[in-house]
C-alpha cells in the first residue's frame, strides 16, 4: 500500500468540472427563481415576469462561471504568452 496519490484521468476531471456546473446552474437559478417570487409578490402584484426575469439572470451567471471553469483562457484580463516569448525574456 502506497501513500503516493493516484493520477485522475482526463475524463474525471471534464466529469467533476461537468458536475459542477449542473449543480451550480441549479442553485443559481434556483436562487434567482427564489428571488423572483419574492419580487413579484411584494414588488409586482404577482406578475410572471420577474421570476423569469430573475431566473435567467441565476442561469447566465452559472453559464458564465461553466464557460470560465471550461475555458480559463476567456477571463478578461488575462493574456496567453508562448513559451517562445518566456524563454527570450530570461
């Protein structure tokens, strides 16, 4: 029996960041529906709008932090540099 940890295979981690996005997009719109029920009952004499409205705004949000976790190159500010550029700097 090792104690060395064991590698994760590229499909677990797809899997795990999958997983987390699901989950996320279900507690975001999930809160954002929340917050819409709460807005339309006391703001909004008991319109449908802003639960819609609220719920799409949880959902792109949980898009947003998917397509950060899926693609990290996309976060504003942030610049690729080729190793070429890294080697002619040292």
């Amino acid at each position: 029996m090792s104690s060395a940890p064991s590698k994760t295979s590229s499909e677990d981690v797809i899997g795990q960041k999958y997983d987390r996005c699901v989950a996320d997009l279900i507690v975001k719109s999930g809160i954002g529906f929340g917050v819409g029920v709460v807005a339309s009952v006391l703001l909004f004499r008991r319109r449908g709008w802003p639960v819609a409205l609220s719920t799409g705004f949880g959902a792109g949000a949980a898009y947003a932090d998917c397509d950060r976790s899926f693609n990290p190159a996309r976060i504003p500010g942030t610049r690729i540099v080729p190793p070429s550029v890294l080697k002619e700097q040292k």
